[in-house]
C-alpha cells in the first residue's frame, strides 16, 4: 500500500528568461475579471523579444506533488496520462528518477501536456498551457486496483469533473483520506457544484485569487472569503496569500503565518509545493492531535514553497527530508487561536 497517490497532470515545461517581459500594475483598464488584482505581463505584439536562456524541466500537479511526497521519504505513486511520444518519455524519466511509481495511461492521439513558462527578472511568470493527454482520463482506464493508498493528493487540471466526481466516491468509499488542490477549471464551477467533492474532502488547499472566485467575494476581503469556506468545509481549510503567508483551519483552531525569507527566482510551483508540503507535513505528524499537527504542516509546506521559488521550475528546489531538517527552517512564527 502507498502512503499517497497523485493523480493530475503531467507536463514536460520550457522556461524562457527575459528582462524584457514587462508587468502592467493598476492599470484602470485592466479588466477586473480577467485581471483580479490589476496585473499583467506584457510585450508588445509583431515584436522579436530577446530569450537570455531556456531550460527545460517536468511539472504538472500531479509530479509536482508527488515529487514532494517521495523526497519526504512517503512511499508514492503517481497517476498521469501522458501522449505516446518524446515529452512523454522525457517526463517518465524523470518520475522514476525520484522513486515515485508510476501508473501511466498513454493516448496515442493527443500528445503530452506542455507549458511554456515566459519569466521576468522579478519571478514573475506567465504560463502558456497545453492540456493534451491529461484531460482525456476516463473512469474506465483508472487502474483502481493498483492505487491502494492511505492518502490521494487530487489536483485536477483539465480533466473532466464527471471523472474527478467518481475518483472521489471510490477513495472515499475506500476510506482514502482526499486533499483537494481545485485546477482553476473547476474554481470557476462554484461552491455549490464543488459541494459534493468539498463534502469527500480531509484537506482543501487554494490561494486567496482562488477563493475569491469559488466564493463570490471580491479578494481584498480575505476574512469574508475564509469564514465563507470554513463555513463550507469542517475539516482543514487551507488559504495561502503569495508573500503574506497562509490562513488554515482545522475545524476548531484558526492558524495564521508569514513566509520564510529568501530570494525569488520564479514563482511558478510555490502553490504545489506548500500544499503539498502541507499534507506531507500532516502524514508525518498523524499520530498528534492538533495544534501540534497543522503547525509542523504549515512549517513544512512554507519552507517547502520558500525553497522552490528559490530555484527555476516547480521541482528544482523541493525539500528532501533531511534537508528539511536544518535549523533555518524552524524559525516561522504561527498564531493560533481557538474559533469563537
């Protein structure tokens, strides 16, 4: 039996470095609904922009993820479904690289999922993606019977909800215990259609942007948009904030912490790093009870995303165990208060 299972996408990812990427801020004609806090990253079209370096690298939610859970000595699988072609062997070998088992679907028409990640001085990045294989899943090529595990970690991308619905009712059936990281595709369905998912759910990870367009409520109300969730989910709730750090709750304690300090390279992978930092964190303190738990949770998720935006790419600069040992990753203040 696996300690957890991943299942989400897999991409083989292109990197391409330029000072020249510009970012927009508060621009009145931004619209609010493509543009949620003002921002966008620009160059100007018919123009040749110069390409300092391009690296290649793997991501996706469901590698991301499990690239975490593998380092942190978890016995790991990981579900993708991947193109029958170059991408696909590239990204194979670097799943087997880390020891995570792979359960590999192949589709022989469309190709493997690829992003192209444009990425400024500054870390910040614009991703242009292609969901090829991974959203082709189906209920039926599911290979159930190798997927016995005590946790699945379910960050969905583009696969259809009918399929994510009923991996849920199995794992929860088998009394899996489910973290849910909602692709923006199913963020945009809504409190009310995600409820039957919420409902399976020992662990809902989104970032404040996320929260803001699952709940309805404008973002710059962060306190609104959690009690909102806290309200729909009674387990562990989890709002990360960028470089104001994350919110959780865990039904009858509220946990608030900043971010660990350091150089940002690139952003991209901070949100699979800390969410899944999060539950590794949860798994190898399942013997506490909380506080103790969720505060060894958010400390390892934070450093986790800490040192992943210290490096290009979402897996470059994942914690091993060991390296999660050393002392600077200790100092990270956590309030906690009881829930009125």
């Amino acid at each position: 039996m696996f300690d957890i299972t991943t299942i989400g996408s897999a991409t083989k990812d292109v990197f391409l470095l330029s000072p020249d990427f510009k970012i927009l801020r508060n621009d009145k004609n931004l619209g609010k609904k493509d543009f949620p806090e003002s921002e966008a990253q620009c160059f100007p079209i018919g123009a040749k922009i110069k390409i300092e370096r391009a690296v290649f690298l793997t991501g996706g939610g469901s590698t991301n993820a499990a690239t975490t859970f593998s380092r942190q000595d978890l016995e790991t699988a990981a579900l993708v479904r991947l193109g029958n072609d170059e991408n696909a062997d590239y990204i194979l070998e670097k799943i087997k690289k880390e020891k995570i088992s792979p359960l590999v679907i192949k589709d022989k028409k469309k190709g493997s999922d690829y992003s192209t990640i444009l990425l400024n001085s500054s870390g910040e990045r614009t991703v242009l993606i292609y969901y090829g294989a991974s959203s082709g899943l189906s209920v039926s090529e599911i290979p159930f019977g190798k997927m016995k595990s005590k946790w699945v970690y379910i960050a969905p991308g583009d696969i259809f909800y009918g399929t994510i619905e009923k991996i849920f009712n199995h794992f929860h059936k088998s009394k899996t215990l489910i973290a849910f990281n909602p692709s923006r595709k199913f963020i945009d369905l809504g409190l009310k259609k995600l409820k039957p998912l919420l409902d399976q759910t020992e662990v809902l990870i989104l970032n404040l942007e996320e929260g803001a367009v699952l709940t309805g409520i404008d973002y710059k109300k962060e306190k609104e948009i959690f009690e909102k969730l806290d309200m729909v989910k009674k387990r562990i709730v989890v709002m990360t904030n960028g470089p104001k750090g994350v919110v959780v709750s865990d039904g009858r304690n509220i946990y608030r912490a900043g971010v660990f300090s350091g150089k940002i390279v690139d952003r991209l992978g901070a949100g699979d790093a800390f969410g899944s930092g999060f539950v590794a964190g949860l798994i190898r303190q399942i013997e506490n009870l909380p506080p103790k738990a969720v505060e060894y949770a958010i400390r390892l998720g934070s450093a986790n995303a800490a040192s992943v935006v210290g490096k290009i790419g979402a897996k470059e600069g994942i914690l091993t165990k060991r390296e999660f040992n050393d002392k600077k990753w200790g100092k990270l203040k956590i309030l906690c208060h009881t829930k009125k």
